[in-house]
C-alpha cells in the first residue's frame, strides 16, 4: 500500500474542496444569510441592517395579502396537480404503445420543455389576449364568446394552469414512460393467461409498478408548484387584481421593486417553511401507496 | 481529527485568498495628477449617449485635471444595480436619481449634501432646485425635468371637422371632442390617460382634491374631489368608452395607439416628442392638459447626486453642477431635443422651442405653472400599489369609486401612518 492509497479518505476529501466551497458560497452562505436577513429592517441601500425580531414574519401572516397569496397558490396546485398528473400518466402510455409515428409524437411534445419560460410566456400572452388573440379567434370560429384570459380574475389563474401544463407535459409524461418501460413484460403474460383484462391490469400491475415514479413526479409538481414565477411575471405580473399574485412573485417584488430585503426573506423563509412541511408529509403518506419492488 | 483540520485550513486559505484581492483599492489620483470621477447614468441610454458624451467633453476641456468615466445602464434595470452597487460599497461617485428615488436615497444617508456656496447655479430654474433639497438643503442638483401635455392628432380632428384643444380646455371640452373622434370608427378612441396612481394624484389636483393632507401626516383618499375625480377617469372607459379598455388596447401600448392614428389625444410626457416626431404619419401638436376645476400637471425632474462615500465630492460636485446649471451643456441638452433642460435662459428656450413638431411648445412653459408633485413619502412606490390594487377594482366595476377609495383610505392609512 503506498502513501496515496493509506490516505485515499483525505485526498478525497481535498479534492471535494473546490465543490464544497462553491456550495457553502453560493448556496449555504446566502440561504443562511437570508435567515438572518429575515429578521432584519434591510432595505439595501441603508446600509447596516437592523434587527426587528420577528417583526417581519407578524407583519406578513396579518397582512390579508399574505392569504389571499397562499390561496391562489392553493389553486394553482388545485387546478395543475391532478391534471399533470393525469395527463402525463395518459401521454406516457400512448407512448408506450405501438402506434405508429409515436416517436415524432414525443418529440412534438417535448418541444415546449426546450422553450425558454420567458419566450413561451410572452407567446402565450398575446395569444390569450381577449380582443385579438388566436385563441379567443379561433373560439369565434366555432360559437364560442372566448373570455379575457388573462384580464378577468375568473381565468387568470386557469391560464396560467394551461400554459403550465402545455410546458411541462413532454417532461413529466417522458418520466413516467420510463417509468412503464422499466415494468418486466411477463407480469402483463400472467396476467393475459390468468384471464386479466386491460382495465385490471392497468389497476394490479402498472399502478404499483410504476408508483415510485408517480411519487417523485409528484413531489417534483408541488415543488414546481410552490416556485411558480415566470409564467405569472411576464403573462400576468400577478394581476389582475392580484388573482395570481404567488409566493415567489412576493418575494421578488418586495425583494428587488421595493427593496425589502428582510421581508422578502421573511417570504422566502416562509416558503421553505411550507415546501419542507409538504414534502414531509409526502414521505410519510408514500408508505399507503408507493410500492418498491 | 487531524484531516478535518487540514480540510479547514484549506477552507479558510481560499476564502483569505478571496478576501485580499479586495483590498487593493485604486488610488483616486493617478500619476498627471488627473481625478478621476465615476459617473453612472439612465437617461442617455437609447438615443442621446452622443449628447452625455459632448456635455462631458465640453466639461473636460475647461476641468482638465478632471476626467469622467461615464457608465449608462438601461432604466429596467438601473435601480436594482445601483443598490446593489450602494450595498456593495462600490457606489459611483456621482450618479443620476430621479424625483421619485430621490428621497430615499437621501433618507437612507447614501448621498452626501452638497455645498453650493462655490457653484454656479444662477440660471437653474427656482422649482427643480428646490425639489432636490431637504430641510433647505441641496442633496441634488438637477438636470433635466419635464412635464405632461395634451397631445393631439390634428388629422382625426379635421376629420371630426372639430377645432382643436386650447390651454383653456376643461375635461368636458375633452369629453365633446373625445366623443366626436370615438365616432369615427369602432377602432377609433378619443383621449388616452392612463388609470393608475400617477394619473390618480394629479387628477384629483385638477378637481382641488390630494392623496394627503398638506404636511403629510394622514391620507385623504376617500375625499369627495378625489372620489368625483376618480368617477369620471373611469367613466372615460367603462361609460363614454372613449378611452379603449385593457382588452380593446389589445396588449398595444399607448403610444402605439396614438401613432398607429387610432387616437385623437394622449396625455402623456414630453419626453415622447422624439419618437412622435420621427414615427408620427400624421401632424401632431399639443397644449397644456384640461382640468376639471382647476389646472395641474405632473412635474418629474432627475438630478445628479453624490455618493456618501465618494473621495473625490469636490471634483463630482463640479461635474455636477457643470452639467445642471452651464448654458452650454443646456444648450446641448436643448439642441438634442432630450427633455427640458433646468438651466432655462433665453438662449435655451429659444433653441429648445425652435425643434418642431409640436408647433405650439410655448404649452410647454404655460404648464410649468401647474406643476404638482406626488407625497414625498420613502415608500411612495409600495402605496403606489396598494392604492392601484383598490382603484383596479373600481374599474373592474366589482367596487363603486367610492367603496373603492374607501376601502383604500382604510387600509393605507393602516399601514402606512397609523
């Protein structure tokens, strides 16, 4: 055994260095930083920041503001969950079929994963506009009397849902169909012999089978969910009447148009807050249905 | 044990290694003896860098021991850098604020006070200099201010075979007009203001009203001139419809809309003069904007500030006031078209009006008289908002203007006062 291989555990850890550094600036230091920074008055330019105490977070959770925030985000989870789950779930087993031109199908669809946010957003904003859009014209086509997508507080945030949805479908759904193609094919040949049809097959194998990708779909959706920004910043910039002001959307107008620093942390901490609670429960509730094999 | 030590070591060296080339701060007087002043700006991005450029080369020539480095950033994103540039210590030893950040910057400390004894400011217009000072204090010297007009598309007006707007004008004579524009065509739209907090303060100015009482100390928001102000903004969309709503704009922006010849008035600031005057197919004048009982109108102004930390506040002082007060950066200023200069003597204002269109840029000098300012208050910006988010509803038509205004004043004066 030379010196090099006696000590390995050390140069391993010498080598890690540079990385460990690079997290402990760029990413423990500022979360650790915002922290403090939450119970501070800073504005930025004012120069040393004060301490407030909790001040920050009394004045978020007695601003209505700060509800009607959470219950938007509600909404938005409400309405995109169970469809991006579903519809990806769907997609991923036309995928797994043997359909014909099913390989340019999934690259159609993957397409929009590789738009930038902004653009795609920008795109979507003028083809929602309700006086001039392409969607409320092609509406008229048909009969149909389109809304003001991004201007009536009914359908602001249902647009917001569908875009999101038009993103991120080609990514979830390609998951998932991994998640399928990883399922042994002689489950399915018991099956067929023991007299199974497709519906149960669909319930006794694959449900189970393709489970643990469901939950971290899931966990990915709510986390994504919680974050939500770019779509609502450039279609809607949280209006109108703020029916899409969301979580992040606050911590960056508090933090870089109003220069509020500590509350915006506040936010900030907040929202980790909530994400780890959620995600906690998540592994707790996956023992009832996530099965490993 | 041991190894982790090592591992700490290795840690704190990178960081010391980090640490130290910060140290290294560049000496403020290079070896001629020339100062060297960093100067960071807004208002010559898009189109009149060359101008900034001659007003500090004429400057340079009579200072030679004085050299400026000028830095321009877009407006989106000049605020954010520059606090974080104040936060940083890295401040620019002078710097452009408009009225609106102004007091801010100077609450926080972050701008010296600036002695005026030794400058020449004789030919800078009394209200713009006295907007930047704070207890009789300068904290600011001004640079260029500019304020709202009515400006209007002269070809819908024959068309209409209506007369054109005077300095007289109420907005009931706008209304008449507006009307027989509208009735041009369904994609025709008389008059175009704004509904938000910045038409708001001024507005209710024109029917006598204001959003706070005369030292600040309390809103007025739900007072009966603010209420009736805010009644007929809105009815300019939602009753007449001669103002086009946020769906009949069609994601357009106002300008947009006047130039495109689908608008027969926009109130708007005479900063758009260039780009009516290269874009515009039509001929275009203005006059001062209608009141309801009285006249009013907005009065922005940006000004050259000087970092607190900056060592070289003599030299920037100098630059400053060189380009606030001299007649020759004002003539430059004025020659450019690029806004009003502050430092008005005859020989400015006759270069500045000579720039045609508009014809009529005396209405320029007649709305001076009229000039309003919104509360000086360090989070204007966030009441701004609040107040928008209220007023949005009334247009919305889910709140009257008064359940509106009422809410606002409540929640407001909440917040912000109480």
């Amino acid at each position: 055994m030379n010196k090099l291989q006696k000590n390995i555990g050390f140069y391993i850890i010498l080598f890690l260095v540079p990385c460990i550094l690079g997290y402990v600036v760029f990413s423990l230091l500022p979360m650790f930083s915002a922290l403090y920074l939450s119970f501070t008055d800073w504005d930025i330019i004012g120069g040393t920041p004060d301490l407030i105490g909790i001040k920050n977070y009394v004045d978020i959770f007695t601003d209505k503001e700060f509800s009607r925030v959470l219950l938007n985000t509600f909404k938005f989870i409400g309405l995109y969950i169970p469809s991006i789950m579903f519809m990806s779930f769907l997609v991923a087993n036309l995928f797994n079929s043997k359909v014909k031109g099913v390989g340019g199908f999934r690259v159609l669809l993957f397409i929009p994963v590789l738009t930038s946010w902004v653009a795609g957003s920008i795109i979507w904003r003028s083809a929602l506009n309700g006086q001039y859009g392409i969607v409320n014209n092609l509406l008229s086509l048909i009969g149909i009397d389109g809304p003001g997508w991004l201007t009536d507080t009914s359908w602001s945030m249902v647009s917001i849902v569908m875009v999101s949805l038009w993103k991120d479908i080609g990514f979830f759904s390609l998951i998932i169909f991994g998640g399928l193609r990883g399922i042994d094919k002689t489950y399915y040949e018991a099956a067929q012999i023991d007299g199974a049809n497709r519906f149960q097959m669909m319930r006794k194998i694959t449900l189970p089978l393709v489970s643990p990708t469901l939950f971290f779909v899931l966990i990915t959706t709510i986390i994504n969910s919680f974050q939500l920004f770019p779509q609502v910043m450039v279609m809607t910039g949280g209006g109108p009447l703020g029916s899409t002001q969301v979580l992040v959307e606050r911590i960056y107008i508090y933090g870089f148009r109003y220069f509020r620093m500590g509350y915006a942390s506040a936010y900030a901490v907040i929202l980790l807050a909530i994400i780890v609670f959620v995600t906690l429960m998540q592994m707790l509730l996956q023992k009832k249905w996530v099965f490993y094999e | 044990m041991k190894k982790l030590f090592v591992l700490l070591i290795a840690v704190l060296a990178t960081f010391t290694l980090v640490a130290c080339q910060e140290e290294t701060t560049v000496d403020v007087t290079t070896t001629e003896g020339i100062v060297e002043v960093e100067f960071l700006n807004y208002s010559s991005n898009g189109g009149q860098e060359d101008t900034l450029d001659a007003m500090v080369d004429a400057f340079e020539t009579e200072n030679p021991n004085i050299q400026i480095n000028v830095e321009t950033l877009g407006y989106d994103d000049y605020f954010t850098q520059l606090a974080i540039r104040v936060a940083g210590n890295q401040a620019p030893d002078v710097f452009e604020l408009n009225i609106e950040n102004f007091r801010a910057y100077a609450d926080k400390g972050a701008i010296a006070e600036i002695d005026t004894s030794d400058l020449d400011l004789t030919n800078v217009h009394e209200t713009t200099l006295s907007a930047f000072q704070i207890d009789g204090d300068q904290y600011g010297l001004p640079t260029k201010f500019s304020n709202v007009v009515l400006i209007y598309n002269k070809d819908l007006f024959d068309d209409a075979s209506i007369a054109y707007p005077t300095d007289t004008w109420t907005w009931d004579d706008e209304l008449v007009a507006a009307q027989a524009i509208s009735a041009l065509g369904s994609d025709i739209f008389g008059v175009f203001r704004p509904i938000q907090t910045w038409e708001f303060y001024k507005t209710v100015a024109q029917n006598g009203g204001a959003m706070m009482n005369a030292d600040q100390t309390a809103f007025t928001l739900n007072s009966d001139e603010n209420v009736e102000a805010l009644e007929m903004m809105i009815a300019r969309v939602n009753d007449t419809n001669v103002t086009p709503t946020t769906e009949q704009m069609g994601g357009m922006g106002d300008w947009d809309l006047f130039l495109a010849g689908r608008l027969g008035m926009i109130v708007t600031g005479i900063w758009a003069f260039n780009h009516f005057a290269e874009n515009a197919t039509f001929e275009w004048d203005i006059c001062v904007e209608p009141g309801i009982t009285q006249k009013a109108t907005h009065f922005f102004s940006d000004a050259l500030v000087i970092s607190e930390s900056s060592e070289v506040q003599e030299a920037a002082a100098k630059f400053a006031a060189f380009i606030s007060g001299s007649e020759e950066a004002a003539l430059l200023r004025a020659n450019a078209n690029w806004d009003l200069p502050v430092a008005l003597t005859d020989d400015v204002r006759d270069a500045y009006t000579a720039i045609t269109p508009p014809e009529n840029k005396e209405a320029v000098f007649s709305s001076l008289d009229y000039l309003v300012m919104p509360p000086s208050l360090e989070r204007f910006g966030e009441v701004a908002d609040d107040l928008q988010s209220f007023v949005d509803q009334a247009i919305a038509g889910t709140l009257t203007a008064q359940e509106a205004l009422d809410q606002a004043q409540a929640y407001i004066q909440d917040k912000y006062i109480d």
